[in-house]
C-alpha cells in the first residue's frame, strides 16, 4: 500500500511569556493508503497537538511532515488551504453543521470552493447521504435530526470532497454509547470500502475499533498492536 503520510522527528512548542512548553517530543509516525488508526490519549496529553498538524491547521517547530508526497513546509497558504480541502475531510465532535442549512446544504458546501456545478454538487451530495443512510432525511435541518443523524451528515460532509484522509476528532464525544457505536460501525463500512480514517479519541473502547492504536502520553508516541 502507498505511503500517504509521513511524520519525521516532529516537534512542537508553545510559549508561555518566555518559558517554552514542549507538547510534542520528536513524533515519528507513517500511515499507509486504507488504514484505520486511532491515536488514543488523555486530555492534555498533546493529540489534539497532534491532530491539528496531521490536518494543517498548525505547523511543527521542527521536524518533517509528508502528506502524498508533498512536504508541508514547502507549501504557501493557497496551497495549504487546498490541502485541506482535497486531502483531508475533517470530522468533529461537534458536528459543527451550519443550523439553517439542510442535511444536503451542509454536505453540499465543500464542494462549493472545488469548482463543481451546482447540479453536480447536488447529485454527489445525495449520493454521499444515501451511503450513510440518510436518504430520507436530506431536506431536514441539523436541529431536526438526532445526534447520530447529525455526526452522520458531518461524516457525509467530510467525504463529498473524496479526501484522500478521513480525520476524526472525538466522533463519539457527542453521543451516546448505542449511538457512538453505529456510528463506529459507520467507520468500519467506510474503512472496509479502502477509506484512510485517522481517529483521534481518548476512549479506550473506541479506539479499538481501528486496526492499529498509536497511543500519546506527555507528548510521546508508542504504538500498540490493533484490534
């Protein structure tokens, strides 16, 4: 399978007044095309450190990061936003739907920045929705669907732009146990038809969902054999 990331020695500080605060010590970590991989840790343990970067919404201090072959350093703002508008479909706890814009509208919007017609935005949109099963439930406002349902249309909104990583944050926190699970079982679909999923969560019985855990402690990463 083809490298499609690569994180060499990364590094990342913060100041506070004159003191530096390290939060990640010198990260190495490659994911390969189609891998379900959770990195699991504590609040404060630096994996949200970590996943703004995998997501360039932040750089490293130091360090190398590769993503398809393109080494992020090298990339100015234009090429940056791009990116993250082709290369990684971000999921978040919570849901961050835009409230009085439909199910479809939501999953519409990415694509909006991609040069796509109009109807083309629409027939993709429906299409994404009905593969996670809310077909009857496009023309519905996010405040007219269940939480699950809601995860659901952002988890549909992150994938219309076909991104080569599916990056979730927390995607459970919002939910409830059954709910959190379908829509585990939602990632398993999705991985199981060659999806990358990056999963960033602190629960132990979600990340073991993933076919390989990477665990994050005090800013240091070990690896752990999947489930």
């Amino acid at each position: 399978m083809a490298e499609i990331l690569n994180m060499q020695n990364i590094c990342k500080s913060y100041y506070l007044g004159e003191e530096e605060l390290e939060v990640l010590h010198q990260i190495n970590l490659t994911i390969h095309s189609g891998e379900f991989i959770s990195i699991l840790g504590p609040s404060g343990s630096g994996k949200s450190t970590m996943m703004n970067i995998i997501g360039c919404l932040d750089a490293p201090t130091s360090g190398k990061y590769l993503l398809s072959d393109k080494d992020i350093e090298d990339l100015d703002e234009t090429e940056m936003a791009a990116v993250r508008n082709k290369e990684i479909g971000f999921v978040f706890q919570s849901f961050q739907l835009l409230p009085r814009l439909s199910a479809l509208k939501n999953v519409e919007l990415p694509l909006i920045y991609s040069n796509i017609s109009a109807s083309e935005r629409k027939k993709r949109a429906k299409a994404i929705l009905t593969k996670v099963g809310l077909s009857d439930k496009m023309y519905n406002l996010p405040s007219q669907l269940s939480g699950g349902q809601q995860q659901r249309v952002a988890i549909a909104r992150a994938l219309v732009t076909e991104p080569t990583i599916l990056l979730a944050d927390e995607p459970t926190g919002a939910l409830d146990q059954k709910t959190g699970a379908q829509v585990m079982e939602l990632f398993e679909e999705l991985h199981n038809d060659g999806k990358t999923i990056i999963m960033i969560t602190h629960d132990h019985n979600i990340a073991s969902h993933a076919r390989r855990v990477v665990t994050i402690l005090d800013g240091n990463l070990t690896e752990q054999e999947g489930q």
